[in-house]
C-alpha cells in the first residue's frame, strides 16, 4: 500500500506588509520599557535574522476557515478527484477563526467541519476534525493521513494547514513582525501498486517537560492594553536552541526509518520560521551524517510570505511544486523531506518519493 499526496493547493493573501509599514510601531520589551535602538535598526536587524522583508495578512473578510477552503479547491482540482470521494477533512490551525472585529478564537463547528460545508460535501462518512499541533499541525495531518489509509479505513484524504496569525499578534512586541497568513493543502490517496513512491517513513515528538511554554498566549507588552485580552508569544531564544538540537534529530530519525541514503534527498521543505534557524537546522542535520549541505537543497518563502505557521510546509511545498520558487523544482523519483517545529514543542519530518 502507498501513500501518495496526488494533488497540492495554497491560498496566499492579498494584503502585503513590508517591513517598512512598521517604522512607526512602538516596539517595548516584555516589562514594558522601550527598546534603546530606533525602528529603523530593530527592523533591520530583524530581516537579517529571519530574512523576512515582507508578510501576507488575511482580507478582513476572510477567516483561517475560508483560506482553508480556497486552498483545498486547488488541491482537489490539482488532483482530479470527486470531493464526495473523500473519507476524512483534516485542518490543522491553531487559533480557530478570528475576525478582526473580535478577539475570540471561534472553533465551533470545526474548521474542518467549516470546509466540509463550504464544498458542499454530502456524504456523511467524510469525517471532519481538527488537529492542535503548534506550526508541525499539518505535517502531522500528512502522517495522520497515513495511518487512516495504512490501517485501511480511508483512502481519500484532504490535509489543510491554515492561520490568521495577524489577528493574535502585539503590535507593541517586535515578534510581530514574523507572523504572515495563509493556507495549504493537499490530498493523501491510497495506492496499491508496485512503484517505489509515495510516504517512506517519518517521525513525530512532543517534548513538553520544560518546553511546553516556549510558546504561549500572554498579554500585550503595553501595559495599558487591556489584560484580558491575550497574543501569541515566545521565549525566541530558547526556541531557536531547542530547535537546533532536537530538529536534527528528529529528521535523522525519519530518514533513518525510510532507508534512504541523505545523498539521495533532493529538497528539504522545513517549516518557514526564522532563515538564520532553519539554515543551522539543515546544517546541523548534515553534520549528523558528516556531511556538507548541498546547494539549493532548501527552498524558501519566508522571505515574501512571513511565518504562516501550519501553513508555511504547505504552501512552500505547492509553490514549488507549480515552478513558483526561481531554482527549485520537484521531479518524478525524487526524494523530499517536510520537516516543521512548534508549539508543544513539537517536531515531526516526513521523507517522501515523489
């Protein structure tokens, strides 16, 4: 049995947010002091750091929800199917559907349930549920996926990865800067033949012991806002250490489990979070192997797109796939790794034949 992903799609917003848009935030440490430095060096300082010049947001009118469904309308067309052939709808989110006239995170019904809805599924045998798994949500979904079809109880299967994350972000905390929109999706079908493609093997953690707050929701630095009201936040220093360590690891694991050789890998998707961590991420991952990494063996989005988190794999992926990143391109028989890290923490990889 194979495990395939036939079809791939992504919704990137419209509204587009240089850096310079924020030279007139008022950035303030988590105590509420001001920075010493002007805006203009922190964000310069920040693009050298996370290579981000820019960032897409959601149109007010549109919901991680909505995002989710145009991303999943390409992958269904991408892979020529009947959506009332699907036997399960997974989106992986992390704040539900947020206006930006509110500040609730609205999860019922399911953004799963939302899409099923949206596209007009009949069937009731399609199950829609949502996966909580930090910014490895959808590559979890992937593996997920896998399980269902292995185990014989699916064989058609929408993964989505969708955030707002514009909308639970402090305007006074320069982190914001990171955070970008979007969705990804793709469907995972069951094929029984003898070509050497599809899943080959994968790995997932959480480590929750001292880790399980590097991220967390807490108040505006601001110390004027409002306390009841709550934004997304991060201990960025232990994240970036952390995921230095464990990442790796869990990407050799991966490989480990597939039998492939790491000369053998053409493209390392990883979750779009920071380019100076992901480059010592992959670099690291190389070391494991005595190894140098090789050239173009990472595509990037973040630079233009920001961190969308569950959203970020997806998407790079489609775009690479559809020939929208200048130098990078995927192949029949090629050998891939998707790779992400997140709150939990978590971390996952998978090694996949194209």
């Amino acid at each position: 049995m194979k495990v395939v992903i036939t079809g791939t799609g992504s919704y990137i917003p419209t509204v587009e947010k240089d850096n310079n848009k924020f030279i007139n935030n008022t950035f303030l440490n988590a105590d509420g002091t001001p920075f010493n430095a002007e805006n203009g060096t922190i964000i310069e300082k920040f693009k050298t750091i996370t290579g981000i010049s820019k960032r897409r947001y959601a149109e007010d009118k549109y919901t991680a929800s909505d995002m989710a469904f145009f991303a999943a309308e390409k992958a269904i067309s991408n892979a020529k199917i009947n959506p009332e052939e699907l036997n399960y709808i997974i989106v992986a989110h992390n704040f539900g559907d947020v206006k930006t006239t509110g500040i609730q995170s609205d999860i019922i019904p399911s953004l799963a349930t939302r899409v099923k809805h949206l596209l007009q599924i009949e069937n009731p045998n399609c199950i829609a549920y949502d996966i909580l798994f930090g910014c490895p949500g959808w590559t979890e979904g992937v593996i997920q996926a896998q399980a269902f079809i292995k185990a014989r109880i699916a064989k058609k299967i929408l993964v989505i990865g969708s955030e707002t994350l514009s909308r639970v972000i402090d305007k006074y905390d320069r982190d914001s800067m990171i955070y970008g929109d979007g969705a990804g999706a793709c469907i995972v079908e069951a094929f029984e033949d003898e070509i050497d493609r599809g899943i080959l093997g994968h790995a997932s953690q959480t480590f929750a012991k001292d880790e399980a707050y590097h991220l967390f929701f807490g108040n505006s630095y601001n110390k004027n806002e409002d306390p009841n009201i709550r934004y997304i936040k991060m201990f960025g220093r232990k994240i970036y250490e952390f995921a230095l360590t464990r990442v790796p690891e869990a990407m050799k694991i991966a490989l480990d489990k597939s039998g492939i050789a790491i000369d053998e890998l053409s493209k390392i998707f990883i979750h779009q979070a920071n380019e100076k961590m992901d480059e010592a991420i992959i670099k690291r991952f190389y070391r494991l192997h005595k190894k140098s990494v090789p050239n173009d063996i990472m595509p990037m989005s973040i630079h233009k797109l920001g961190n969308s988190s569950v959203a970020t794999v997806p998407t790079l992926l489609d775009l690479v796939l559809k020939n929208k990143i200048e130098n990078h391109s995927v192949k029949k028989g090629d050998v891939i790794m998707l790779a992400s890290v997140g709150a939990g923490m978590n971390i996952n990889a998978i090694v996949y034949r194209y």
